[in-house]
C-alpha cells in the first residue's frame, strides 16, 4: 500500500467520482482507476460499486476509509513536525567557542537573548583551525578565535582585547601584591601552552617577557588547567598566564590570581563570519557582540 493510493482512495472516496477526483488530485484519470484497482488488489477486496453512472461505496470501502483518513492525518502531522524542526534548525545560530572566554561569552549570549529571545543557539567547541574551516564550509555560521586576524575566504571582526593575568601559588610573596611587575617573574619557570598548540598566547607572553627584559624560563608543558594549577599550587614555585574572563570564575585552591603592570600582555579576539551579507541571526549575532563587549 503506497500513500498515494491511498490519497486516491480517499479522494473517490469523498467525491464518489473518478474524473473529480482526478481533477482534485491534478492527474488524469486512468492513473486515478489504475492505483485504486492495485490498492483492491492488495486488499483482496472491492472498495467501489461501479456502475456506468454512479460510484459507490462498497462496505469494505466504508470500513477502510476512516484508517485511510488516519493515515493522511499522521502524514500531514508528520510533515508538518519535520517542517517545524527544518524551521528551527535554520533559525539556529552555530557558534563555534575558544577555551577561556568566560564572561566574555555570558555576556554576549545574554545581548543576544535580549536582541532575538526566539533565536537558538548552538555552541560548538573545537581547535581554532577545525573552527575556521566549519565557518568556510558553512557548518557554522560564526566563531570566536584569538589572534588570528587573517584567514583565506573568511572576514575576521575585531571585537575586545582580552587582557592577561598571572597565575601565582597564593603563598608566594608576590601574591601579596595587587599587581605583578613581568620583570618579578623573570627568575620563576613560565607554564605555558607551547607556541605549535597556541602561538598567539605564547608570542604575546613571550614577547610582553622580553619587552621588559628577559627571556622566560620555560617549566614543563601546559596540560589541563586544573593539572597546572595544582602543579604550581603544590610544587616548585612557578606562574603561567590566564585570561582575565577566565580566572575570575576559575576554581583555584591555594592560587592567586593577580593583574600585571602596565602594559600587560593581550591577545585580541575576533569573529570570523563568511564574507556573504549577513544573515539576520548572523546580524543579532554581531550586536550582541557590541552590547557584550565591556571593558579590556
């Protein structure tokens, strides 16, 4: 049983004649005659008295026509849920996230609830070069990345500076400062991803280091954060750098978190979007962004 046999039916059914009904269903008639004769078939039963005149019912046929009608009715119902999902799915904003943008993210997500309350939101978190080439490729329709302000295909916003703080065990002398002098550090070894995993915080730490005059002492590598906070928290004394947005709201036992003079260390964010005009969602987006900005 096919559902166009069965929209067939219903449709002789309820004019009680073939060419109305095939006029109803924009085909001609034979097709009308020819899939209700298969139908019967299948059934092994007749649906319709045909006359030369008249078209009726038969009692199979008044007992199949309410299933008959279900069957459209949960079509309908079916094609209407996929349609509803369609909606969604292209009303969905894919946004694609860095490591570490703390309230930088709150408070973008929070603009743009306010801008578009109907708007979903998708986050999707992965390596800055698998962003890039999802934003390329259409499967997401903007990304938060750091320091990259060039990448073939794609326009890249600027959108805040994202100041650097130290990351101290809380029982070293300088975690009883407000701020933390670069040059203090120069004796301590630096935990920092390696420039292969992020170049552009390593190149903003390491040159803010040299630009006050030294070249940093390199500790072991940079794994997870709690792994290197609990290293610097209980071993031999050494720092490592975090956003600003991220340490305020990062659980650290026995770990200070301290500003440093000026000028600190900074690394730019930005937005990378395809260069098409932009799409509504993708417009609430960039405001958001604006509204969310706050201060450096």
């Amino acid at each position: 049983m096919e559902l166009r046999q069965v929209r067939y039916f219903v449709s002789v059914a309820e004019e009680l004649h073939f060419g109305r009904a095939a006029e109803r269903l924009h085909i001609v008639q034979p097709t009308v005659s020819q899939q209700i004769r298969r139908l019967e078939r299948e059934f092994g039963l007749e649906l319709f008295d045909r006359t030369t005149r008249t078209v009726a019912l038969t009692a199979a046929g008044r007992a199949f026509l309410p299933h008959a009608r279900a069957i459209l009715e949960a079509e309908r119902a079916a094609a209407e849920s996929m349609s509803v999902l369609r909606t969604d799915r292209e009303s969905a904003l894919r946004l694609g996230t860095a490591v570490g943008l703390g309230t930088r993210l709150d408070a973008v997500l929070a603009a743009l609830a306010e801008r578009a309350p109907r708007l979903m939101v998708e986050l999707i978190s992965a390596p800055a070069a698998s962003r890039l080439r999802q934003v390329r490729d259409g499967e997401l329709d903007a990304a938060f990345l750091r320091g990259v302000a060039h990448s073939p295909g794609l326009e890249l916003l600027p959108l805040w500076r994202d100041v650097l703080v130290a990351a101290l065990p809380a029982r070293h002398p300088l975690a009883a400062q407000r701020e933390v002098a670069l040059a203090d550090l120069a004796e301590m070894p630096l935990r920092i991803a390696s420039r292969e995993a992020n170049p552009h915080l390593f190149d903003a730490v390491v040159g803010a280091c040299r630009a006050a005059g030294f070249e940093p002492v390199m500790g072991p590598s940079f794994t997870t954060d709690q792994d290197t906070l609990a290293a610097i928290a209980s071993g031999r004394p050494s720092w490592a750098v975090y956003y600003a947005v991220q340490a305020w709201i990062q659980p650290a036992p026995r770990i200070a978190f301290r500003p440093f003079t000026e000028p600190a260390p900074a690394v730019r964010t930005f937005l990378a979007v395809r260069p098409d005009p932009p799409s509504r969602r993708l417009t609430a987006l960039l405001d958001a962004c604006g509204d969310g900005d706050g201060a450096d």
